[in-house]
C-alpha cells in the first residue's frame, strides 16, 4: 500500500499572487517536508471587498505562471468552480472527502488572529493539521497568548513537537518564515501609479498583468 502524501493547502485571495506567498509557502514545505502544496485562490472571500478583487480567472491565472517552475506546487480551482462565498470549512470538506493524504492547511499570520471570525471556525481542525506562518520572534512570545480564548479548551499544548494538539488529534504549528514586507494591496497601488513592481512579483505575473492591463487606474 502506497504511504500517505502529506499534503499543503494555501488558500487566499492572490490579488496579485506575491514574491512573499511563494517564499513563505516554500519555507513551509521544506520544514515539515510536504509532497505537495496546493494553491488555491478563492472566488468571494467572505472578508474582503468584492469590488477590490479583480476576475478569478485573471487571479487564477497568474497562480499558475507564477508556481509553474516549482514542481513541488500545484493548484485548484475548488473554490473559483463552487458557487458562492469561498469559505475554508467547505474547501477542507471537499479535500478530505475520500482521502487518506495528511493534509495542512497553512494561513499567514493575520489571517489566524481572525480565525474567529470564519464560517464555523471551531469545526475547521477537525479536518486536518493547521501551520501558521509567524513573523520573526513569534517563539518568544508566551505560549499562553497564542491562541484565541473560545479555543484553548478544544487545544493542549505539546512541549516535545512544540505545536497545539487538538482533541481531534490533529495539530496546530506555528512556523516563523522569512518574513518579506510585501502584500498584494501595495502591488496594486504601485501599478496604479505607474510605478515599477519589479522584485515584488513574479516577472511571470508581472508580464501578464501589463499584457492584460491589470489594476490599472480607470478614468
């Protein structure tokens, strides 16, 4: 019988898909020595403004140039397919339907200090282990304040493998990475400037959202 695939899954918006998804994301395979990573850019996030986020076809798109030199990444349109908001429950629902891969789901940072806010957030570690990117210094933190209060009582903390377990059994890590001071609404500002974003995305990504004429401002 073929071993289990362990298994990233990288949901986001990618509007543009940035240098500092692809950088975090590869530190993050490399750790916990992952098969696979799959991107997987979202149709409507429940949490951003609709009329910021270009067509997902043209998101979609520029995943896919810009991973299609790593033969470690991959990408679905699960959540571009589904009809509807793009929420992480109903994605982690379709993935694990079947399967006997060891998935992870990995989120930066700021998305988990919301992670309250998600559809049906206390359901979601049941389904498969959790990785958190961190900024530098996030290990000197207390342990204590690493987690929202409404879900320490599902969570036990595990000194040896250094990560939460929840009652379900699977675990939560938090892994500081190389954090690049980018994000995809600085890109856009620049562009809609007319200024230069050279260095801060793919050339791929680059190259296809001038082909297209991407972000540009209207008027």
């Amino acid at each position: 019988m073929a071993s289990k695939k362990k298994i990233g899954l990288f949901g986001g918006t990618f509007n543009p898909i940035h240098l500092g998804h692809l950088r975090g994301v590869e530190e993050i395979r490399e750790a916990f020595h992952l098969d696979e990573t799959i991107f997987i850019p979202s149709a409507i996030p429940p949490h951003k403004s609709v009329e910021e986020i270009i067509d997902a076809k043209h998101r979609l798109e520029m995943v896919r140039l810009a991973i299609a030199s790593n033969p470690y990444f991959s990408i679905s349109d699960i959540e571009i397919s589904r009809p509807g908001k793009s929420y992480s429950i109903d994605t982690l629902r379709h993935f694990r339907e079947g399967c006997a891969d060891a998935f992870f789901f990995i989120l930066g940072g700021d998305a988990f200090v919301e992670i309250e806010t998600w559809k049906d957030f206390q359901n979601l570690f049941t389904f498969c282990h959790f990785i958190v990117m961190a900024r530098p210094g996030f290990q000197k933190t207390p342990v204590a304040t690493q987690l929202p209060g409404s879900l320490t009582p599902a969570f036990q903390y595990d000194l040896e493998t250094k990560a939460w377990v929840h009652l379900s059994g699977y675990h939560l890590y938090f892994k500081e990475i190389s954090f690049l001071d980018i994000s995809s609404t600085k890109v856009r500002e620049l562009i809609e400037r007319g200024d230069s974003v050279k260095y801060l995305i793919p050339p791929e990504t680059e190259t296809y959202i001038h082909k297209h004429g991407l972000y540009r401002k209207r008027g």
